[in-house]
C-alpha cells in the first residue's frame, strides 16, 4: 500500500500491548488463523541462504540470490522497517482424497494450494485493510504488504514471529494447525511489541517427510535440492525435464504435496472456510486425457484467477506429456499424445515424444 507521510510516532509499552490486541482481534474478523510480529534480526536464517544457494540448490531460481541480502535483511529491502507482521491463513481441503487421486495414475495431481482462486490477491488485499487498520490506530507509519512476491524469507520470519517452526521437509508447521496454510507478512516502520519466536522444533526422530520424496529432493533433514524437487520442475523451472526424473514424478502435473500429506502435525489441520480456496472445474481430480486436449482459450479460460496461469499453456502441456508417460497406456492416451507431435513448441514436442516412447512396446 502507498506510504504515509507523516513520521512515525513513538508508543509506549502500554499502548504497543493495546495495540498488539488490536492487531490480533482484527486479522482474525479478517479471516487470519494466527499473526505475530517480529524484528528484522532473522539470525541464523542468513547463513542459511547463503550456503543454499552457494550449493546450486536452487537450480534456475536466478531471482533468489538477485536480491542479495535484501531477502534476508528486510530494512534493506524496505528502508526503516523495524518490524514484520507475519500472518497465516489456512487452505486446508479436507475433502478432495488427495491419496486417491496419487494413486489412480490416469487422473492430474494438482497441489491442493492452487485449487481454487489465486491467494496472492485474496491475501495481499486483506493485508492492505489490516495495515490501514494499524495506521488509523497508531496515528501513522509505513506500512508494505508482501504475498510470496518479493525477495522475503517468508518462513524464517513466520518462525521469528512464532508462527510455528521450519520442519525437516523446509515447511513451516504450527503444532495447531500442520502446515497448510498461506503466508503474507506487512513490514513496517512501527516498533511494536515483538512475539516469542520458536526456537525449538518437534519433528523430532519422523523422516515421514524425507522418505516419501518421489525424487528423493532432500539431501538431509532441513535441506531440500530444488532441482530435484517436483514442485520446482513443474511449476518454476521452464526447460526440459530432466529424463532421470520424469518417470518419479508420476501423476504430478503442478506442485507436490507428499511431505505434507505424511506429516504427522497434519493432523491437526482444519478445513478452510474461504469459499475462494473450494476447487473449480473439477480439478481436484481431473483426467490427464481432458486436459491434455485443452488448446490454450480453454486453459486460459479454466484457469482465469488462479494460480495455475503462472505456468502457461506450454509448460501445462510439458508436464501433462510427463504425467502421460507415466500413465497406462489406452487408445484414448495414444491418440492425445499424437495430435501433440506436431505442436510449435519444441519443449513440447519432446516431452511428447518421450510420453509416446514410453507406450511403444519393448524389444522381446
């Protein structure tokens, strides 16, 4: 949101706790599940970064060492921030039988998050109303909202802020909630009270998360290679699939959700109750076969307002021909693949051939 002019005024003890109460009580009438504040020391989290990125892990994700420490150190990356409210908001969706969709390998996995509505917007404008909210009370200061949309260590600061702790498989949990849920953070220039960040965490001796991998993306507990990773190779990564991975990845057509549906803290998540996470057209359990045949005015179409825009309508095809290959085969399956061998894409046009490879039968 756009900047006040006027300079921030200094609160007392008392009136940042008066205001703390405040805070909280209004990011829940605006449908967050927990929020909490912390300073712009993310310690620990820095060193983390570096040695992240120092090991390539992060494959083409060239925008994460961009920014240098502007993702690490947020007065850098908006000047004068003191603070960070951290929020969360649940998009848990207890009734789409995500295990029954994994394991039927002619339908589309498609990561419970983007399901319904694009939460960038849903999010973002909510945190605008609570800043405004804070602005009002407090009598001025600066105030920037953030969705997963600029260079913000997102998690490390959730954690800071006590919102829960960074697990094993690189997620955050809440021991209240599991670990589906939003994130969105406003940073700004108020120095309010702080919370009691989670300095211990309770995965305890569990390798639930590590063990299920499909491409074994985590090199240890806490490290996660992206390069590996189905989320990455389906939604940020805009090349060829690597062909050592494409027969893991299965039925994933967009993002993987399998560290989290076998975490155990996951039981204690509840259901969403925003109407704008519910699925539409059905894609919580699509058949591959329909939306290989979508031309691109019926993908922009279904996908309006959604997170599944970001990839377009080529890498929607790359990762349905992976999916595809992996599928049983059927008239149906062969016939789709074949109308594709002819597509403007090269990207295309070789994850095709390899889906149709993989349905030819092998040397007796």
């Amino acid at each position: 949101m756009s900047e006040p002019s006027q300079q921030t005024p200094p609160l007392t003890a008392s009136q940042q706790q008066s205001l703390l109460r405040l805070i909280r009580a209004w990011a829940e009438e605006l449908g967050f599940q927990q929020v909490g504040i912390t300073d712009v020391d993310l310690g620990e989290h820095r060193d983390y970064l570096q040695k992240w990125l120092d090991a390539g892990y992060h494959g083409s994700m060239d925008y994460m060492a961009r920014h240098g420490d502007k993702r690490s150190r947020p007065e850098q990356l908006v000047p004068d921030t003191c603070r960070v409210i951290s929020v969360r908001m649940d998009y848990h969706l207890g009734d789409t039988q995500p295990l029954a969709v994994l394991n039927n390998p002619r339908k589309a996995y498609i990561s419970r998050y983007t399901l319904g509505r694009d939460y960038h917007k849903l999010i973002r404008k909510r945190l605008a109303q609570l800043a405004r909210r804070i602005e009002a009370e407090a009598g001025g200061g600066h105030y920037r909202a953030f969705v997963d949309s600029a260079p913000v260590l997102e998690r490390a600061i959730a954690e800071r802020a006590g919102l829960g702790w960074i697990a094993k498989n690189t997620m955050l949990i809440n021991d209240r909630a599991g670990s589906w849920f939003f994130l969105g953070e406003i940073y700004t220039d108020l120095p309010l009270a702080t919370s009691e960040p989670r300095t211990s965490k309770h995965c305890g001796s569990c390798t639930a998360c590590l063990d299920i991998c499909p491409t074994q993306a985590f090199v240890g507990p806490y490290q996660l290679d992206a390069r590996r990773c189905i989320s990455y190779l389906t939604i940020e990564h805009d090349g060829p699939i690597d062909e050592e991975l494409r027969p893991l990845m299965g039925n994933r057509i967009f993002g993987c959700d399998d560290c989290q549906l076998v975490c155990p803290w996951n039981k204690f998540a509840q259901p969403t109750g925003e109407d704008d996470f519910r699925p539409r057209h059905g894609l919580e359990a699509a058949d591959l076969v329909d939306l290989f045949l979508w031309d691109e005015d019926t993908y922009l179409a279904r996908t309006e307002g959604s997170a599944l825009r970001r990839i377009g309508h080529e890498r929607w095809l790359r990762n349905l021909a992976v999916a595809l290959g992996n599928a049983p085969s059927s008239a149906a399956l062969l016939a789709a693949l074949a109308l594709r061998r002819g597509h403007p894409s090269a990207l295309v046009r070789e994850h095709v051939e390899w889906a149709i490879a993989r349905h030819e039968p092998g040397p007796d």
